[in-house]
C-alpha cells in the first residue's frame, strides 16, 4: 500500500510498514480469519546524484562566515540579500557579484588564495553533516546502488569537505564546479555526474537544497528531491518533490512518480 503525502506543492507517495485496507484468508489450522499485507513494490533507484553544501553538510553558514571575514577586510559589510543572491553559485560567479559591490577587490585567484585559506579552517573545526542525507548515502553504498554528487564548489573546497565530514570513500563519482562550462543553475554539473556514472540522465534521481540546484537538476532531465533545511525556502523549491527529512524510502518513492 502506497499513501500520498503532499510536500511543497507536490504529493509524494510514500511507503507504508502496514496496509491500511489489507486483505484476510482463513488460516487452517487455526480455523480464524488472519489479516494479510499485500507486498510493497520497491522503486529500482539506478543512480542518486547529490549535491553537497546544504544538502549533504551544513557548510554554507561556513562559506558565508569566510565571506564575511575577508570582505570585511575591504570595507564591505556581508548582507543577509548577498547570502541569498549567491545561495547554490560556483564560486567564481559569487566572486563576480562582490566584485561589483567591493571596490578593489582582488581579482578571482587572487581573492581565492585567502577566502579557502579561512574557508578551509572553518571546515576542518566546524563542519556539521546533516545525519539524515549521509545516513542516506551510506545506505545506498551498501546496497550498491551508484551515486555521485555533483558541486559548485571548485575540487580544492569539495574534497576538503568530504575530507572534513568523512566522506571521501562513499562516493563513486565527483563532479566539481570548476570541471564543468556552466554552473549551476545550467545542467552541466548534473549531466557530466550522470555521464561518469555510465547511467541516463533521466535514470537517476537528484537531491537537492536551493532553487538553484533544483532548477539545474531538471534541467538535466532528473527526478528531483528538495530538502527543505530552511522552511522559508519551502516554496522557493518549485518542480521537486520536497521533503522535511531525506531516507532511501523517500528517493524509491520519488522515482517511481
């Protein structure tokens, strides 16, 4: 038995331990009428493609903090608007919307020589993973179910971030945003994971954080599931199925929509 449950505008099925019309045969030895579950049919998930900051760690209010130490220090006060106006960018297209708000500021390598120099601190002292997305992914490993993730960040602050939170042996595949043309929100990231993995785009499912990332990943042809970390972007999460908590349960569901 399926239920339906409706999230961020999108009714996702889920499955249910129990039937809650169940059918009943007459057990013969015990001469009594015994309730019965029908069998619940799982989804066949080919492949998970995740992002990460956001979604698999809580490493963004990291990014930002870094942000706002080494802006400070040319006169530039970090704004909650900033934060959403890059929320989900490659960092060279984050560097490009300061550089038109901050005068001088060192051009992109430059600036970055700094901003990871900080970043990276922060990553290795105060980095959270968010338990249910890495529980998720352990438990799709184990079953050998392939996945990927697919990132803004250039490889040097990815790998320091699976580094940092352990999870340097549970992907397959990586894709940094440094490895691609385009950024997020076109589907490059998505389709070069999709294509490393050896499996169609359109057979695998995405999970995502920001509109950003969701609006890259449907680009790309995949089912996508948004989790929503923070309840004002709920709504912001348009063309996915959103959910508060993320299990494989809810992924199986989604593919099969």
């Amino acid at each position: 038995m399926v239920r339906a449950r409706r999230e961020g505008g999108r009714v996702l099925p889920l499955p249910q331990a129990a039937a809650a019309a169940p059918g009943r045969r007459r057990d013969a030895h015990l001469g009594e009428r015994v309730r019965r579950a029908p069998e619940i049919p799982v989804a066949r998930l080919n492949a998970v493609v995740f992002d990460c900051d956001g979604t698999l760690v809580d490493s963004e209010p990291l990014a930002y903090e870094a942000w706002r130490r080494e802006l400070r220090t040319h006169g530039y006060e970090l704004q909650p608007e900033d934060t959403e106006a890059t929320r989900g960018r490659t960092y060279p297209a984050a560097h490009a919307y300061f550089a038109e708000r901050v005068d001088e500021l060192p051009g992109a390598d430059e600036f970055w020589g700094r901003f990871s120099g900080t970043l990276f601190e922060l990553l290795e002292s105060d980095l959270t993973p968010f338990d249910d997305a890495v529980s998720t992914a352990r438990e799709l490993h184990r079953r050998g179910v392939r996945i990927a993730i697919a990132s803004s960040s250039p490889r040097e602050r990815l790998d320091a971030t699976l580094r940092a939170a352990g999870l340097g042996d549970v992907f397959e595949v990586t894709v940094a945003g440094d490895e691609v043309e385009r950024g997020k929100p076109a589907p490059d990231l998505f389709l070069a994971a999709a294509e490393r993995l050896g499996v169609p785009a359109e057979d695998c499912v995405a999970v995502e954080d920001s509109p950003t990332g969701v609006e890259s990943a449907l680009a790309a042809g995949m089912t996508v599931v948004a989790v929503a970390r923070s309840p004002e972007h709920r709504d912001e999460l348009r063309g996915a199925a959103v959910v508060d908590e993320l299990t494989a349960a809810v992924l199986e569901a989604a593919r099969k929509l």
